[in-house]
C-alpha cells in the first residue's frame, strides 16, 4: 500500500481536495488509488448529509451560519 506524507500546514488543502470538484489530474490520482477512492466517496457523502442541516441554520440563525462562514468552516459558496 502507498504511503502519503503531508506536511502540517498543507493538510487542510488536501482535505479540501475531497469529496468535491476537482482538477483533472487530482482526480485521475484518486481514480488509480482504491484506498484515496474509498476516502473521496466516505467524505462525500459525510458532506451531503450535512447539507439540509447547514440550510436550516442559514433559515433560523443568520449570525452563526456567516461567523461560521468567516471562520472558515462553511464555504463562502454555499448555497
């Protein structure tokens, strides 16, 4: 099995490279590895789950969804 290494200060990238978009060559590497496959969809799916309830919190408390936001934990994106 391959071993990744990734330093401290990148890991927060390298999440963020799952279970959403990604470039072509990313994906073609998570596509060869069956283990970074498996994690893709794990992540995707914890992250779909997630989306009603994040909606909600947008509809009944607008301050904590944008501090969230700010912070960082919510993508700016959202819709």
């Amino acid at each position: 099995m391959k071993r990744y290494k990734i330093s401290e200060s990148n890991l927060n990238e390298f999440w963020g490279l799952f279970g959403k978009k990604k470039p072509k060559t990313m994906q073609q590497i998570i596509d060869d590895d069956p283990v970074l496959k498996q994690l893709d969809s794990e992540l995707y799916s914890i992250n779909r789950n997630y989306v009603p309830r994040l909606r909600q919190m947008k509809k009944e408390d607008p301050k904590l969804f944008k501090k969230m936001q700010d912070m960082g934990i919510i993508g700016k994106d959202f819709k």
